[in-house]
C-alpha cells in the first residue's frame, strides 16, 4: 500500500512539472482579419483553435575558448602601423561610387555593370571606407531610394536578421 502511494505521488509531481513547462497560446481572429496570437485568456473565447507549446529547457552557454597568451611574432604583427587609425575591419563598410551612382556595402566594392543586352559594359568603381554605423543608416533612410545607385546597397535578407548575421544589428 505504501508503494502504491509513493508511485501516485511520483506520477502526480512529474505531471506538475510537465504542465509548468507548457504554454497555452491561442490563435484569434484580427480586427482586420489576420491572425493574432495571445496568451492572454481574453482572446479564447474567439480562438480559432488553441495550441499547447512546450517550453524549451535553457542550456547554459558553451564555455569560451580558452586563449594561449601571444607570442613575440604575433604581438608586433598586431600592433598598428603607422598612419593607421586603429579600427578594426569589421566596422568598417564602402562607399562605391561609379559615374553619378552611389551605393553602400559591407565588403570592397566589384566593378559595377552598365546597360542592358549586349551593350552590357563594366565600369570603373571608386571605393572609400565609412564607419559601419554610417553605412548602416544610410541604407535603412527612407531617402536612400532617391539615390542613385541604391539598388546596389548591401542590405541584409529576412534569413540573415533571424540568424544573427545582419551586419547592422
């Protein structure tokens, strides 16, 4: 009879801990008939239907690298040379600027093609490093679509922003 108890009780804990790591969410119609998604209880009643999500258990993050100290050779060949402002390449970006176009990208600029067909010709392209905060907002303006050239700007897919990669962020 004992066990009995002790196996009830060890099933009804483990139920807890199987409803604390669940969410309820429901799907409900829009004011302009899109779909919303609430967890709230205000929406159930016109929930098109009700999903039950498990929570994903947190990992702890993955212990960094351990860094050997440099060497001699590596320590002088990371100090800056002279005349260098000392950035890093990583924030910086290029201004392209071919003819009367102007466009911004987050890697050295390729030369730039002109016209359409067979009168497709490549032109000359001028580059110049910017901060990469300069390029960044001068892609995102709404004016940059009144610049010429800024079909060429180096802007970052719906798969980059979701994974991380977007250079701006």
């Amino acid at each position: 009879m004992r066990g009995l108890w002790i196996c009830g009780w060890w099933l009804l804990s483990g139920a807890s801990l199987v409803s604390a790591a669940t969410v309820t969410v429901h799907e409900c119609p829009g004011q302009d008939g899109e779909r919303v998604f609430s967890d709230r209880p205000s929406c159930a009643a016109d929930a098109l239907r009700t999903l039950v999500l498990a929570v994903p258990i947190a990992q702890p993050p993955p212990p960094e690298p351990a860094q050997s100290a440099p060497t001699a050779r590596s320590r002088s060949s990371a100090t800056p040379r002279s005349g260098s402002t000392g950035t890093t390449a990583a924030a910086q970006s290029y201004l392209c600027e071919s003819g009367d176009q102007r466009w911004y990208q987050h890697h050295p600029c390729s030369a730039a093609v002109a016209g359409t067909g067979k009168s497709r010709t490549k032109q000359r392209v001028q580059q110049s490093r910017v901060p990469r905060a300069q390029a960044c907002r001068e892609i995102s303006r709404p004016a940059a679509l009144l610049r010429r050239g800024s079909e060429h700007d180096e802007r970052a897919g719906p798969y980059a922003r979701a994974t991380g990669r977007d250079p701006c962020r």
